[in-house]
C-alpha cells in the first residue's frame, strides 16, 4: 500500500508539470500492474479535462430517465440549497455554471454535480508531428502555427491535452499556455493564430468580428467549380453535418464564399492519399481533381464543406459530405434544399426533410480531407502568412 501511495504522488507531481500523458504511453504495462486501475483511470481523465462539475445540477435534459429526474428535483429542492455554503449568495442559474475539475485532490461538495466523459475523443496525431517545424512564425504577441490535419486547435469538451495549443506550448518550450483566437476543422490543415497573452487574444477577436482578418484556403474538389461568389444558407443547427439551402429560408444563417481560381489536377495517387489518412470514397471519377483558391467571407462551421458539397463538387476525402453528392448524382431531386428546392408546408415537414437529408450524409473524417487554409493576414496585409504546399501538392 505504501508503494502505492508513493506512486500516486509522483504521477500527481507529472501531472502538475504536464509530463503525466507522455509517461503513461511510454510505461502503461508497468503502470497498470503497479497501481489499481481506477487510479489511473480518474487521474487521466482529469489530466484530459474530461470531469466537469456545477455547485447545482443543470436542468436534465428530454431524454432524462424518470430516475435521473427524480435525482435532480431531490437535490435542488430549495430547502436542501439553502443548507448548501457553496451556493450563498447566488442565484441558481449562476450555481448550474458548469467547470472544469483541474486538480486531482479538488474537494466538491456533497451534492455537486459530477459529469465524467468516461471516452474522450483523442487525437493520435498529436505525437506523431513534428511541432516546431509546424510553426510558421513567433512574435512577441502570437504564434502562426501551420496545423497538422487530424489534430483539434483549442480541445474538445473531453479533451483539452491532445491540443494544437498544448504541443506548441511545449515545443516552442513556453512559460505561458498559448490562446485559441479561432478555429478550424480538425480534419483541416493550415494557419493558425495563437495568442501569446490574454489581451492580444481579445484583439484577435475583435479584428474577426470587425472583418479585418483575411482567410484564403485550397480545396482540392472532386468536380469543377465556377470562379465567383457562392450563396447559400445553413440551417442553424449545432450538430453536423450541416445543411444548406441554395434559396432563401427565414432563420438560416446565410454563408458566403469567393472561389477565386479553380484549376484540374491530376487526383492523388492512392499511395498519397493513404500516407496521409484520405478515406477512400468510391467517387466515380478519379483521374481528375480541381485545385480551388477561396476567400472565405463568413466564417460557419464547415462552410467550405457543405458549399462545395452542395454545388456537387465535394472536397476529395470528405467523408461526411461526399456520400450525400453521390446520392443526389445518383437519383437526381433527391436534396431537398438543393437546385428544385422543395416547398414546405410547415416547418415541421422542413425539419423532417433536413434529418432525412442529414442521414444520407456520412460519418466525420478520421484524419485528413484536402482543404488547407493556405494563407492568413490582417491589418490590411500587414500581417501575412502562408502555410506552403498543401498534403496533395507535395
């Protein structure tokens, strides 16, 4: 029991000094026999950012069991809060805010909600890149990072160790974490700005909202794409995949893209595409793909995805969007947001039409699809980056 005891703290002390993750890969055999499992399990799971708690339990959602509900009105009654010193002075509301537990010997209070993400998504990658030789510059204020695909820029809601910020912190060997100022997908590779301070990431964002910040991206497309401006509108929805409209509906958010080249390039070869994780999808014309320059002019979640998906040109490797264009290929009319737009009675029948078209849709890439934020630059090109080649031009 001692031993074990002395164990627990030097990986509490790993912890502390963020070497914990790296230790466990290299010793997990010797680890799991020295130490009981659930140990391992909580302090990883914490390590990741996957334990969050709230002082009062959020309100249970619709598919709340009868049994979780009668929980949660047992322990948010008003006469058992009032005894709670934790929660004086605020309001409930304030109380269901929901952290992170950070520490793995935090203390919480008997009747604090506990939420486990007991399988945290996970990015391999991570380990497998070279970091410093991703990052493209470093200035006093920010670091453009070249993002490797298959990695998350800022985590996820379980996961916020397997990071683009986490690594380059350690690689360019930071004192201080560095700052998400935005995002792009996990499957996508290029510029990345990175704050080095808190201020300098409230400017970042600021610039965004103001629309100084330019974003250029290569999509490598499985079809032609026009040169010009692209409309179109997306369903305001938070999980993928996104639908989008060619025609006008109240409430969706509008999405706008400028294809500025669009030039034919041999497809990849299979070895290429396998060394760097492209799913194969049985798109039926592989000898050719067409490289486009985008200038990105509102920045949804997958917009250059779902756009190029819907003028049938999907980006080579999407997994998630391509499938739903070959079955428009394949019985034309299908989509009913598409070209014919069907008309709707109500917005039930709508909503039903985009979860029957979400479900033609494929799963998310695992690793890589060929889109590339290739160039960033704000203050009117005073500050501009380009992230190289692109996986497919290498």
């Amino acid at each position: 029991m001692r031993n074990m005891v002395g164990c627990f703290r030097a990986l509490l002390r790993m912890f502390y000094r963020g070497t914990l993750n790296t230790w466990l890969l290299e010793k997990k055999d010797l680890f799991l026999t020295s130490l009981p499992k659930l140990w391992i399990f909580h302090l990883y799971l914490i390590h990741f950012g996957a334990v969050h708690y709230a002082l009062v339990c959020p309100k249970p959602p619709l598919t709340a069991t009868s049994e979780e509900i009668k929980l949660y009105k047992e322990f948010t009654k008003p006469s058992v809060l009032r005894k709670r010193p934790s929660i004086k002075g605020k309001t409930v509301r304030e109380a269901q805010n929901t952290f992170r537990v950070t520490q793995p010997d935090q203390l919480v209070e008997a009747g604090t909600y506990v939420r486990v993400h007991v399988r945290p998504k996970r990015f391999p990658r991570c380990y497998e890149v070279d970091w410093k030789s991703r990052i493209i510059a470093v200035t006093e204020s920010y670091v453009v990072l070249n993002k490797p695909a298959g990695t998350s820029v800022g985590g996820t809601t379980d996961n916020i160790e397997e990071t683009c910020v986490t690594f380059a912190t350690r690689a360019l060997e930071l004192t201080t974490p560095l700052r998400t100022t935005h995002q792009i997908d996990n499957c996508t590779e290029g510029c990345v700005v990175l704050a080095r301070t808190k201020d300098y990431c409230s400017v970042f964002h600021r610039k965004i909202r103001e629309k100084q910040v330019k974003k250029l991206y290569l999509a490598l497309a499985a079809a032609y794409v026009p040169c010009g401006v692209m409309t179109h509108y997306m369903r305001p929805f938070r999980k993928s995949p996104k639908i989008i409209s060619e025609h006008f509906i109240k409430g969706w958010n509008v999405c706008q893209l400028e294809v500025l080249e669009c030039r034919r390039v041999p497809w990849p070869e299979a070895l290429v595409e396998e060394k760097y994780g492209i799913e194969n999808i049985d798109w039926p014309n592989k000898e050719f793909a067409y490289e486009c320059k985008v200038n990105l002019l509102t920045g949804r979640t997958h917009q250059i995805r779902a756009q190029l998906a819907g003028c049938g040109a999907p980006i080579v490797g999407d997994s998630m969007y391509m499938p739903a264009v070959m079955a428009e290929l394949a019985s034309s009319g299908l989509n009913p947001f598409g070209k014919y737009g069907k008309q709707f009675e109500s917005e039930a029948e709508r909503e039903l039409a985009a979860e029957e078209w979400a479900a033609k849709h494929g799963k998310e890439p695992r690793l890589a699809i060929a889109l590339q934020a290739c160039q960033i630059s704000w203050d009117e090109g005073d500050h501009f980056y380009e992230a190289g080649p692109p996986w497919w031009a290498q």
